[in-house]
C-alpha cells in the first residue's frame, strides 16, 4: 500500500507545482519609460542635434510604442513630427534601429515587406532604449539632413543618460 499513497503524493506535489507555475507566468512585472527619462532623452537629442547645426524633432516612446514626449526644434520641419514619431515606433516594437532595420530590408528580400507594417518607417533615427538588456522604448529623430546623422543625435542622449539605464 506504500506505493499508491507515493503514486498520490507524486501526483499532488505535481499538480501543486504545475499550478504554481502558471500562476507565476500569468502576471508579468516590465520596465518601462517614465516621464522624467522621456523628457530627458528628448531634450538631449534635440540639443546633440543643434550643437552639429541640425533642426530636428525628438518623439520618445515607451515599451508599447505610446508616445511620452516630443521635442520640436525651433525651425524643425512639420514632416518631422511624424517622422519621429514613427521611427521611434518602429525601433520600439522591433526592439532594433531604424538604421539597421533599413539595412537588412535592403539587402534582405524577405525582410522587404517590413516597409508595409502600419506606421513603420525604415529610415535612420530610431534607436531602442535598453535598461540592462530589457527594451523599455525608443527614441525617434528627424529632420537632420541623414538618418545616421538622426541616429547619432539619439545614441548621444542615451551616453548622457546611461547611469538612469541601469
């Protein structure tokens, strides 16, 4: 009789970890940006951008894409605002750049179709903003004469706020 009262207990303590195991995974716990960061990035892209002669506009979004701030440069053009805002969009739910993402849908003939994805944009300027290795947004800028140039301005601001990244 030992060994269905085993086969019981074995059978208990498994059901009783299975159920716990999904209880762990059905509530997740996710960094995301706050406001204070958000402004932070986009005032410090804006401003990386004016120092090299460049009017640009910043859109900073968090993890799910949802915009949190935009920054205009004075004499920034109006396609600049959308721009950004897609670009930061792109690099936030891809979790890549814009820059690299335009380089592999060129060289890549399957990754061509990523230009169809609603509110994407493949254009240098949209960089993914990390805490350790978890993505918590993107920031998006337009309007310097180059996405690389775009994208520099937002690698910039991230240097400057990397000790809130952690």
């Amino acid at each position: 009789m030992k060994t269905p009262a085993r086969l019981i207990t074995a059978t208990l303590l498994t059901a009783a970890v299975a159920t716990g195991a999904a209880h762990a995974q059905a509530v997740r716990t996710e960094k995301n940006m706050s406001l204070e960061l958000a402004t932070r990035l986009a005032a410090a892209s804006v401003a990386a951008c004016q120092a090299n002669g460049h009017a640009v506009t910043a859109t900073v979004v968090d993890r799910a894409g949802n915009v949190r701030v935009v920054h205009r440069a004075d004499n920034a053009g109006p396609h600049t605002l959308g721009a950004s805002l897609q670009k930061a969009f792109t690099s936030a739910s891809a979790r890549n750049t814009t820059l690299a993402m335009m380089d592999a849908s060129q060289k890549n003939p399957a990754a061509a179709n990523l230009v169809h994805i609603p509110g994407y944009l493949l254009l240098g300027g949209g960089v993914p903003v990390r805490a350790g290795n978890e993505v918590i947004g993107a920031i998006g800028v337009g309007g310097a004469p180059g996405g690389h140039l775009d994208e520099q301005c937002a690698v910039a601001a991230l240097e400057q706020a990397k000790d809130l990244l952690q």
